[in-house]
C-alpha cells in the first residue's frame, strides 16, 4: 500500500505540468521549444536519478533510496512553486525527474522483494494501476494551481510529500537477502532476457511518447475540442487503471507469454488503424482502446522478465529497477521528437506504420526466441509451486 500510494504520488507530479503549460508560456513568454525543454527536464532527469537510485539502494538499502527521492521532490517542487524564470524551472524539473528515479528504483525493487512470487504480478499490476492513477489527479491538480497560484499548491503539495516520507520512514527496510546481491555485469549484459525486457519497456514508454503527442494534434485538426481530448485520454487512463491488475493476475496464473503476444499483436494492428478514421469520434474510440488495452498488456510482462532473469543470476533488484527507468527514460526522450519529426516530413500514418512494425518485429523474436518459451513463459506460481515440491521431497522422513 505505501508504494502504490508513493508512485502515485510521482505519477501526479509527472502529469501536474500539462495544464501549467500555457500558464507559463504566457508569464515568461516562452517559445514552444523552450516549453518543449521544460517538458523533456523530467525524463532526461530520470536518467541520472535512475543510476543514484541504484547506488543508494544496493549500499544503504531500498528504504533510503525512496526517502532520498521524496526529500529531493519536496525541496524541489516547493521551490517550482514559486519561480520566477523558465531556466530555473528547467532545472527544478530536471531534480523532480532525479527524485523520480530514485522513488521508483527504490520502491519498485522493494515490492517485488516482499511480493510471495506465486503473487507478485497481481502485486505489480495494482502498484502500477497506482500509478496510472495519479496520471489521472495530476491535471486536476495543475488545473487548480493555474487557478489559485502556483505557490500556494505546490507548497501545499511539498507537505504531503514531507508527510509520505515520515509514513515510509515507519516501515522496516526488507531483508537483504530478499534483494539480492551483487552479479557481474558482463553476465547481465550476456542475458538476453534483460535485453528483451528492457527493449519492451522502450518500446512501451516511446509509443506512449509518439501516440501521446500525435493523437491529440490528429483529433484537434478533425474537430475535437480541448475538453473531448481530455476526456479521451482519461478514459484510456480509467481502462489501463482496469487492465493492469488482469495482466497481473494472467502473468502469475499462465506466464507472461499469452499477455505479451496478445498485446504486441494487438498493438499492431490499432495502430495501423490510428490512421484510417477521419470521424473524431471513432477516433477518439481506438485511442482509448489502444492506449488502455494491448499498450498495458505487455509493459507488466516485460518488467516480469526482467525480474525473473535478475533473479536467477543472482543480481540485486536494485538493479532491475535501475534497467526499468532507465529504458522507460530512454523510450520517452525519443518517441515524441521522432514520431512528430516524421509525421511533419511525410504523415501521421508513416510514424504510426513504423510502431507496427517495431510490434511485430518484436512478437516474431519473442515467438521465435528460447528465452522466452523455454524458460520465463512459466508463471511465478508455477515456478513457486515447483519450489515447494521440490523443498517438500528433500525433508528427511
């Protein structure tokens, strides 16, 4: 419970910035690209706070590492609320991206170290729900800041933050043993395992970035208003909000091999059919059900290979959630630019192609590969179970 409420947490944080845009454009007349830079501070911040997160974690425990990233967060977003010039907002947004880095590399290996592994994708999914929820409250939330002052939210804002670090604070740090210990790294790098999982996770967080910025644009030159916009995008939040926890539960029950080949398949073809409609409205309806549906049905799946592969090469967790941010950092950064680059020089359609087309290349290799149908297709329970067993005929009778 208290990593599902601190990632929402992050995830209001990341999202707040979205209706405070215009605001500040207006107040320092900025330039689309210098809106653009403040936009991107978060996620290149990431990148740097996922490496931090890590070190922390594997010498002073997972525990710290989150306080760390909450203590970054309050001095940072307090200050965000009262400034005064876009470079210096760059900057604080830039430390939120590294307070980011550190609250999800803590508190994501921290789960997955408490979480029975006959439970953990079920776990996963509803932290991760968490998650998609606190997407949902950031909006409101900068709505409200643009509407009663940025200083006086966000400083209200940087109190809760004190407040979640005092609750974390109250819980004991897990057991080392349960996080793992150190490998070396050229075993990690041969593991093609990790390869997969952190290439899904880019995957995933670069088609978020592309279809996140493509999509509103589309719908708004076919007559959508501002508000169905919003909605649109709400409503695939509220749908990704029920997917997740169903992938979890599938991912312990049967592996993460059905979810994942039913997500990049069916990814595939919606966004090919991203380009056909010319009616909002049927629009707006395969936006919501690709971005609520296959997008979340193989994120889970990939940070469930990554942790099966971590695991059994004896890695720290730490380390997984370092790979997670970083991937998702990485698959941020770029499919915004580059999809928005493309679709200028030719069409929506051409970007929206070439995302297909990276799924499907993708299902080819998964189904094709061994790593995947030999070993990480077995759930966790199924695993667990083996364990048991295996426990139970070693005892002496």
């Amino acid at each position: 419970m208290l990593i599902r409420v601190l990632l929402g947490f992050e995830s209001v944080l990341y999202s707040v910035l979205t209706p405070v845009l215009p605001h500040y454009a207006h107040a320092f007349g900025a330039s689309k690209p210098a809106i653009g830079v403040l936009v991107a501070a978060y996620p290149a911040g990431m990148i740097p706070g996922s490496l931090l997160g890590w070190w922390i974690a594997t010498r002073a425990g997972v525990r710290r590492t989150t306080v760390v990233g909450l203590v970054l967060f309050t001095c940072s977003i307090v200050a965000f609320g009262f400034g005064s010039d876009i470079a210096v907002l760059d900057g604080l947004r830039f430390v939120q991206g590294i307070a980011c880095g550190c609250v999800w590399g803590g508190g994501l290996a921290w789960v997955i170290a408490i979480s029975p592994p006959e439970r953990r994708g079920a776990m996963l999914g509803s932290v991760f729900a968490s998650a998609i929820f606190g997407t949902l409250v950031g909006p409101v939330l900068g709505t409200l800041a643009v509407a009663t002052g940025t200083g006086v939210v966000f400083a209200c804002v940087g109190g809760v933050s004190v407040a979640l670090t005092a609750w974390t604070l109250q819980h004991p740090e897990p057991p080392r043993a349960a996080l793992g210990a150190g490998a070396p790294l050229r075993v990690l790098a041969k593991d093609p395992r990790i390869a997969l999982g952190c290439w899904l996770i880019v995957l995933e967080a670069g088609t978020i970035g592309a279809t996140g910025t493509l999509l509103p644009l589309r719908l708004s030159r076919f007559g959508a208003s501002d508000v169905a916009i919003g909605v649109t995008f709400v409503l695939a939040s509220l749908l990704a909000l029920r997917v997740n926890p169903a992938v979890g539960r599938v991912v312990d029950r049967r592996g993460v091999l059905p979810p994942l080949s039913a997500g990049l398949a069916g990814m595939a073809v919606l966004l090919v059919l991203l380009a056909l409609p010319r009616s909002p409205l049927v629009l707006a309806a395969l936006t919501v059900l690709t971005l609520g549906g296959p997008l979340t049905a193989f994120g889970l799946p990939a940070v469930s290979i990554m942790t099966d592969a971590i695991e059994r090469i004896g890695a720290a967790l730490a380390f997984g959630s370092m790979l997670f941010n970083l991937a998702w950092a990485t698959g941020e950064t770029i499919g915004a630019p580059a999809a928005t680059s493309v679709a200028r020089a030719t069409s929506d359609a051409v970007p929206l192609a070439a995302l297909a087309a990276l799924m499907l290349a993708t299902l080819l290799a998964v189904r094709l590969g061994s790593a995947i149908s030999s070993r990480s297709a077995l759930s966790w329970s199924s695993r667990a179970e083996r364990r048991r067993a295996s426990r139970r005929e070693s005892r002496p009778r």
